[in-house]
C-alpha cells in the first residue's frame, strides 16, 4: 500500500542548477541568479549575505553555484539597467509564477521607464479589471526586480505603495527614471 500511496505524495519540482553573482549598484547590494534559460532572480538589499539566504529560501531545492565572471556579464548589465534605466538592456529573463503572475510581469514589462501605472490601470491592461488585489500579489511575488520593473506600480491616487525591496528603493528607481 505505502508504493500506491508513495505516487500520490506531493514532492517539490527540482529546480536547477542557479548560478548567481553579487555585486553593489546605487541601490545598495544585488544578486543576479540565472537558470541556463536567463535570469531567475534579481534581488535587492544592503548586505549581499541577506540576498544570498534570500535566494537560498526562494530556491530550496536548487543547486546554487557561486560565479566567478559575473553571470557571464549578467551582473555588469543588471547595474547598467538599474543606473541608467533610459538605456535598454537586453536580459534573458526566465521567471517562474502562475500564468496570471506571468501575465502581470509582461504588461509591467511594457511600462516605459520614468512612467507609471496604478494596479488598476495593470489589471485592465491584462483584461481583469476585478483583480486589482491579485495585481498587486503578482508584483510582490515578482522575482526579478528592475528588469520586470513592479516599481513602476503606484496607487489610484498616485501615491506609492509597498515594494519588495523598501519604498526607499522604489522612490529612488523611479526619481533615477524621471530624471532621464
């Protein structure tokens, strides 16, 4: 019985291998992990040990490889992007999420910088103008700071809201892209 049973049990989907760099940019310390497919996460904080354990508890079941050049130079262009975010950079992007998150991240991804949306405007550009709730889930579950840029959704009234990595870095993105 306990082989029948065995099939049925939940087990976690292995992730990758994930190898990621660390480094420091305007906003303080950022890591840069990427599957074979492109980046999995870029992460955002003031000590690149607290991003390390970070990505340790997002990717539990993942081989985590410390790099030696940079993610082959994904390091380099991630702090280009966040420094001068008027300048496009082609990133691989590989995130992972439910089809509704996936869906947020690329209407986010449409957002130009030194612009914003509200989660409403968001949750109509993906034609669910009810799930300005599940809008604002999606951006907090967003892996991939900057590059998906959830830093560029505010409230109705204009006003900023939450962010992942401190409304301090928000304000600072978005003042870095209006400036531009």
């Amino acid at each position: 019985m306990d082989k029948f049973m065995d099939q049925f049990r939940m087990r976690p989907s292995p992730d990758p291998v994930l190898t990621y760099a660390t480094g420091a940019c305007a906003l303080g310390a950022v890591l840069v992990a990427a599957s074979g497919n492109g980046i999995r996460a870029l992460l955002l904080g003031d000590s690149t040990d607290t991003l390390v354990r970070d990505l340790r508890t997002r990717f539990p079941h993942a081989e985590l490889v410390a790099s030696t050049n940079g993610c082959g130079g994904r390091l380099a262009d991630v702090i280009r992007l966040i420094e001068t975010p008027d300048h496009a950079v082609a990133l691989p992007l590989d995130p992972r999420g439910t089809a509704f998150q996936r869906r947020v991240w690329q209407a986010l991804r449409a957002i130009p910088a030194g612009e914003t949306r509200s989660y409403g405007e968001v949750a109509r550009a993906i034609g669910t103008p009810g799930a300005v709730r599940s809008v604002a889930s999606a951006c907090a579950a967003n892996p991939i700071a900057v590059a998906i840029p959830c830093h560029r959704v505010v409230r109705a009234d204009g006003t900023l809201s939450g962010y992942r990595w401190g409304v301090a870095r928000k304000t600072q993105l978005l003042q870095q892209e209006a400036a531009r």
